[in-house]
C-alpha cells in the first residue's frame, strides 16, 4: 500500500478508505490490544485503547485527580460523571 498510487494521497486515501479499513482491521483483529499500542507506540502513532464504561470508571489515570464525581440521581442509581457540582 506504501507504493501504490491509489494511496498516494489523503484524498486518495479518503477514496479507498473501505480497502485501508479492511486491511486494518485484520491486522488488530490478529493481535491483543497491547500488542496493538505497543507496535503503534514504537513508530510514533497516537493510540490508546478503546475502554467500556466500566473499565473507564474504575481507571487508575482518571480517580486520583477526580476525573469523575460520584453522582446519584432521584432514581437512586449512581454513576460517575465528568459534572462537579
């Protein structure tokens, strides 16, 4: 795909995206998530993983500064949430 002149620039690319999306997604869907980041962290590419809102809420980065404030509605279902009263 490097080479190829269907991809040979961002509109190019723009164009093609099902193909680039394709091939993307076989290449993750072959590896763990770690394996994801750390390939994509070793060449410079921005990249974190995809949280559930579980995982999110209870992520160790985001409690100690407060990221999120217990928040307990009339319904008496509590969750977290990004508003500080």
């Amino acid at each position: 795909m490097a080479t190829d002149p269907k991809y040979g620039s961002d509109m190019d690319r723009f164009r093609n995206f099902e193909s680039i999306d394709a091939v993307v997604k076989e290449w993750i869907g072959a590896r763990t998530t770690e394996e994801v980041i750390r390939t994509l962290e070793q060449a410079r590419v921005p990249c974190g993983p995809l949280q559930t809102v579980d995982q999110l809420l209870t992520d160790p980065r985001y409690l100690p500064d407060k990221w999120c404030s217990p928040l307990t509605m009339e319904s008496q279902v509590s969750f977290r949430s990004r508003v500080r009263l």
